[in-house]
C-alpha cells in the first residue's frame, strides 16, 4: 500500500538536509521515495517539520513501573545489584507483569518519537524473552544487551549463560567489568564474537567504579575494557582524559546519559571532550525510574553542556546533536541500513512537528529549533514503521 505525506519541510538523509515542499511516499513500512517540489496528491502536511524517528541507544525500560522510587538516593542503592530498590522492585514484578510494564515503556517511547531502543535487560535469557513479547505486536526496534543471572565466580556456568543468551539476545549487557579478571573478559568476548553477538558495557559511571579498578586491576575500567574491543560503550561519566584518547584511538562508539549521570549524583560526564576528539557518540534516556524516555530533553541537555564544558557558543552546532540522537544511535548499534535517517529504502519510521505551535513559531533555525525548543508536545504525528501512531499527543 502506497501512501503519500506532501508539503513539508524534510530532513533527508544522515546529514539531516533540509528539502522543503517535499513528499515523503511509502510503500507499506518502508520508505520508497523522498520527492522534492511534489505537486501530486497525498496527505497534505501543511509546512510541517519532518525528522526522523530517534534512537534512544541505552536504557532500563523494566524500571518503568519504578518511576521515581529511588530519586535521592546514590547510585549502588538505587540501581546495584542485588539489593538496590531497582532490584527488589524487579523480584517482586511477575512475568505478567513485567510484559505489562515493559509494554507501557515501550508504547511511551513510541508517543516521544523513538524508533528504536537499545535495552540492558535483567533476567538472562528469560528477561530478553520478555521484553521481546512486550513489544511484539509495537511498530518500534528493541536491541536488547542482556545481563547474565549467574556471578561471574561461577565460571563455567555464566559462559554457559551467556551461550543461552546469545540464541536470543543481540548481545551481553555487563553493568560491572570489575568482578571478571583479564582472562574471562577475554574469553568472554570471543565466544560472543563466535556467535555473532555484541559487548556493551556500563563504563567509567561512577567514581567508585573506577577507583575499584585501578585498586584493583592497576588500570581504569575503560583501559581495561578496550583491550578486548568491546562494541559499545555506555557513560564515560567519570573517564579520564588518558581514558578519552585511548577510547578515540579505538573508534568504538559510546552512548552519553546525561541526565540520568547528573540525577544520580554520578557526575557531568565530559560531553565536549568526547565529541572534541571524534568518538563516534549517541545518546540514551537511561533508567526510566529517573528520567523519561524522551530525547527532545535529552539532546536539549546535551547541547548545552557541551557549548558550557567547552567554554565555547559553537562548540557543537545543533544539526549535529540531532545527527547524534538519531543516526548516531543507528550506527552504534549496527542497524543505520534500516534506521537513524530518512532515505530511500529505509523503515519508514518518522517525526511530523507543528511549525505552528507556540515553541516551533517563528523557525529561523530548523536544527535549533528541533533541538533547544521542541517538545513531545509539538509532535503533530508519529509514523513508526509506516504506521500512524500518535496524533496531536492522543494515540490512534
């Protein structure tokens, strides 16, 4: 089925062009022709502002049901294992439940104009089976990072896991590098190579943490974690500026959390050191008990860190923070043939923003405008996977 959305102002492709008076013509759930100066029928835009679906590349969405629970409280109270709030409240969740409040996330991420979402899912290869039926009949892409049950201690039995895990999951989510020696990280990411999964690992979150390791092991968990290249890299909240340039020499990709780091007390992570030296970033909501999935204020928080941290007015320039919040996340993850931009080709998967809406009038720039003003509530419709999701913030 061939549908048609015309007279709008569009941004194509991963370096977000602005095409004005353009159609954006679907076949089904993909994306078959981006048309400049379209003079055909379709569904009339009316100036409207369309950008692509985002990418929320790190998040917790388990934790929806928990909203709020731990604020105020450190980090290892709030999220740690085995005994922080997070934990107890997931012990206490039925799997019924825990569908149920997965599938609410994933639909308040759908209203906020995500795509596609990458998730550290607790519960080994039974959580992951989980948070897949939960979004299962929903027009939106779940990486999912899982997080073995069993302590590293057992061995043989976490390597077993991980095997399971990696049948289901897209890869091995680990919140703590500290608990597993040189060798068993070594070992670990070569079986999941083997397998074709991913690393993605929780990195430099806590001063803690990377006292811990230096304590422990005589190096910081970021040097220790690239020696065996992992695939992502989530935080760097409290990485040095050693542990920056040695991430940059790797090109692995890191995903940035701010304002869950600054909630949780972890601290500003060095946002214009990481996009000054080049590594490849994206951008995650995080934790749903602390921050809400929506990435509006997420880029918008972002954006002004990193002109404040580099002292410096056009330190980042706003096309290029929406460029990370959304194809930024698509190559992180491996899937920027599908997701991230608006091309030919692509999952048909969009944002429609009102021009005429008290924080979108007037635009002198677009990019600034999407990024330091706009809103889930100047979201006139959402298009996931060519469906019409949200209109006027009420769900079709």
């Amino acid at each position: 089925m061939v549908k048609v959305y015309k007279n709008a102002t569009v941004l194509v492709g991963p370096e977000l062009r602005a095409v004005e008076n353009a159609a954006l013509i679907l076949d089904k759930e993909y994306i078959a022709e981006i048309k400049p100066d379209y003079r055909g029928t379709g569904i009339d835009l009316n100036r409207a502002i369309v950008i692509p679906g985002f990418v929320d590349a790190h998040t917790h969405i388990a934790d929806c049901g928990a909203k709020d629970l731990a604020v105020g409280l450190p980090t290892v109270e709030a999220v740690s294992p085995p005994d922080s709030v997070k934990y107890s409240y997931l012990r206490d969740l039925s799997p019924a439940e825990l569908v149920r409040v997965m599938h609410h996330g994933a639909r308040e991420m759908l209203a906020a104009g995500i795509a596609m979402f990458a998730d550290f899912r607790e519960g080994g290869a039974v959580g992951t089976m989980l948070l897949q039926e939960a979004v299962s009949e929903l027009p939106i892409k779940a990486v999912v990072f899982s997080e073995p049950t069993t302590s590293p201690q057992e061995w043989s039995h976490y390597l077993s896991e991980t095997g399971k895990i990696s049948k289901t999951a897209d890869g091995i989510g680990i919140g703590d590098i500290t608990q597993l020696t040189d060798d068993q990280l070594t070992a670990l990411k070569c079986t999941l190579d083997a397998r074709g999964s991913k690393l993605a690992v929780h990195i430099a979150e806590t001063k803690k943490a990377q006292q811990a390791s230096c304590k422990q092991w005589d190096r910081s968990e970021v040097k220790r974690i690239l020696e065996v290249s992992p695939d992502l890299l989530v935080h760097m909240t409290n990485a040095s500026s050693d542990d920056i340039d040695a991430t940059a020499a790797t090109g692995v990709p890191v995903v940035c959390c701010p304002r869950t780091n600054c909630i949780l007390g972890d601290g500003i992570p060095p946002l214009y050191d990481l996009w000054r030296v080049g590594i490849p970033l994206s951008l995650g909501t995080d934790n749903f008990m602390f921050t809400s999935p929506n990435m509006f204020r997420e880029m918008d928080f972002f954006s002004r860190i990193v002109r404040g941290q580099g002292n410096m007015p056009d330190a980042i320039d706003a096309r290029a923070v929406l460029a990370i919040a959304t194809i930024g996340g698509a190559r992180a993850l491996g899937l920027a043939d599908e997701y991230g931009s608006l091309e030919t080709g692509k999952v048909a998967s969009f944002i429609i923003l009102d021009p005429s809406s008290p924080n979108l009038w007037p635009v002198h720039n677009i990019y600034s405008a999407i990024v330091h003003r706009a809103g889930v509530a100047d979201i006139r419709l959402v298009v996931a996977r060519g469906q019409e999701l949200h209109q006027g913030g009420n769900e079709r």
